[in-house]
C-alpha cells in the first residue's frame, strides 16, 4: 500500500493507468484502501481487460459487501515491463503484479521443469493452470522460492498448448523446416525446445518481438494462440502450427507482502477466498481467449493452420525425440528437480483423465462465468 509518485516511471515505461475506485454508499464512513495493481498485458487484452479486472472487481465488491469499515481502490498500470514489474512489488513501487517465474529464472529456478517440453497431455489452459497450482502446493520446494522475496504468491494460472505463429513464407511443416528460422522464446525451456528442433532462438519480451518483427528480422513465435488479437501479432503471422508438447509458460500474481500484512484480517480473508477459485477461472478465460484469438486469425489474409501430430504423427515424433533429454538435462541428477518433474507428470494425468477436469470443455464463443460469491 507505499504510495510514490510513479509519474516518471509511467512515462518511461510508456505504461498506461487506470484508476478505479468502488465507493461505499452515501454516508457511509469507510476506510479507503490504496492499491496498485500493475501487469505486463496490454489494456486491452482479455486477460487484463476481463479477467484482472474481474479480480479487483471481486475483492472491491466483497470488502463492500461483508466489511463495514473499508473500501478499495485501485489504481492499474499496463503494459509494465517484465523485469520492472516484478522489482516493483518487490521494492513497495506495486501492491500487485502478474507475471511468470518464466520473467525471472534465477528468482524461480524450479519452475523451470515444469516448463520444458515433454509428453504430456496439455490439454488446455484450464487443466494446466489446475496442475499448476497443484503442484505449488504439494511441493514445498517450490513454495520456498518465495520465502527468500518479499513477494506473496496469490495464485498460479497457466497458457495452453503450444503453437509456432510463423510470418507469410516461413511456414513449418517438418523437423528440417526450422533451420535457419528465428523464433522468439518467452522462457528459458522455451529456448531450448527451439534450439532442439533446428532453429535460432530469440529471447525477448513481448515489446522486442513486435519490434523484430516490425523490421522483419524474426520469423516466428512460440507461444499461445491468444497474442494475435491481444499483444497486436496478427500484424505479421498467419501460419498456425499446433505442437502442445512444446510449450507451457507459467503465470503468477503476487502482492508485496508488506502490503499483505498490513491488511485487515477482513479483506485477508476475503482476498486469500477469491485466490483459492481464481486459477480454475482464469485457466477457463485463457481456454476461452485463445480459442477467440484462433477465430481471429482464421479471418486474416493467408490464414494456414497445421496440427502435426494429427496430419503427420511420424513427423510429430521426431520434434518431441528432438526435445527428449532436456528435462533430464536440467535434472542433472538433482533430486529435488527429479521430484519436481515426477509430479509434474502425476498432475498432469490427473487433471486429464479424472472427472470433471477431464471432460470439461471450453465455452467459445460464450465467455466462462466469473466465480459467484454472493450467497
């Protein structure tokens, strides 16, 4: 809750704000609580627009509604950069961020397992968020992670399945296709899985890609299929190329503990109830707004998509052999990396074989239902 002027740093980051207050009733003397709540995503991508707002909205409404002597404010900023943001919570600037462990490697260096390609099922975002908040909470060595930040994880969430957007002329279509192609990475397993299958990694930050690929100096991206409509890249690719072993990124929001502890115990209670529903919801909302942003590109000029593992299993075999031994690479033995990884592919088969998780199905073109709280 520190308050500072950020008007340099909103400047210098180029990051836009939005202040939003949810007013007790007329005559009513409450207690205004001062929040920041800051995230890498555009304004206007359906992760902040719907589902961060959907959060603070939440825990706005409910501190109305079961307190008598609070209310919230919020104050937003967008399109921070990655590396700023997390330093930001960390150091007070921020009450709130979202990011990913992907952002900060040698902050969370074991979250870098449960990113690397592999067979597993990855389903869908909504599945994959459920394991990964599962297995933060049934292993404690990743929960130490935190114990040496002043960082208080809110919740885990989790992207789908991997693709490779491509631009116009750089389609893939085999293993021999990559060489000689730039594809940007948005984590370290992410730029390992690249260089295993023949091609050059660039790994950057959202802002640098649009750049690369403004100048035509990259010729792909490996990522969810949401970021043509909400970070702007159906400016430059149109070929789909669907490979869920591939890829996984990790997100997190976190609250600068301080903030925390300086709460109520009445709005701690309410925050910590809203986290506990929020990774099955915002993994629904990612299914959903990946799902929309599929639909987007199949309306762009040279729209192509190919999913390797149905047109050409043989093929699709020899992209995960490429990719096998890097899990075990950063194992190297370590037992604690090698617990990590085994549960990893626990949850994964529990998440996608049992009952209601494995026969959900996304809600495209209805968007999924923010959790009620009102009894």
């Amino acid at each position: 809750m520190k308050k500072v002027s950020l008007l340099a740093l909103t400047v210098v980051l180029a990051v836009s704000m939005v202040v939003l207050t949810w007013f007790a009733p007329a005559g009513a003397a409450r207690k205004t609580i001062d929040l920041d709540f800051a995230t890498f995503w555009p304004a206007g991508d359906f992760q902040a627009a719907i589902g961060h707002k959907n959060w603070m909205k939440t825990i706005a409404d409910r501190v109305l509604a079961e307190t008598t002597d609070y209310q919230i404010k919020w104050t937003e900023f967008y399109g921070v950069h990655p590396a700023k943001l997390l330093d930001g919570v960390e150091g007070g600037t921020y009450d709130v961020g979202t990011s990913g462990p992907g952002y900060s490697p040698g902050v969370f260096p074991l979250w870098a397992g449960p990113q690397y390609p592999g067979e597993l099922y990855r389903r869908n975002a909504y599945t994959m968020s459920l394991t990964t908040q599962a297995l933060h909470e049934q292993v404690p060595a990743l929960q130490g992670q935190f114990d040496r930040t002043n960082m208080k994880l809110m919740h885990f969430w989790s992207t789908g399945p991997g693709y490779f957007l491509m631009v116009p002329g750089k389609n893939i279509r085999t293993i021999a296709d990559f060489s000689g192609k730039t594809i940007r990475a948005a984590n370290p397993p992410s730029v390992e899985c690249i260089k295993a299958l023949g091609a050059e990694p660039l790994f950057a930050p959202m802002s640098v890609a649009l750049e690369r690929f403004e100048a035509k100096l990259i010729d792909g991206i490996l990522c969810p299929t949401d970021t043509p409509k909400g970070f702007g890249l159906g400016a430059y690719v149109r070929h789909v190329v669907y490979a869920p072993f591939s890829y996984h990124f990790v997100f997190f929001k976190v609250m600068n503990k301080d903030t925390y502890k300086g709460l109520p115990a009445s709005v701690k209670k309410i925050l910590d109830e809203v986290n506990a529903v929020y990774p099955a919801y915002y993994g629904s909302l990612r299914t959903w707004g990946e799902a929309d942003g599929l639909e987007y590109m199949k309306k762009l000029e040279g729209y192509s998509f190919y999913d390797v593992a149905k047109e050409n299993p043989a093929e699709y075999a020899k992209w995960v052999a490429a990719t096998a031994g890097l899990v075990e690479k950063w194992i190297g033995g370590d037992a604690t990396k090698k617990a990590i990884w085994n549960k990893t592919l626990e949850l994964d088969k529990y998440f996608n074989t049992t009952p209601p998780y494995s026969t959900w199905t996304h809600s495209w073109p209805t968007e999924p239902g923010v959790p009620s709280w009102k009894k």
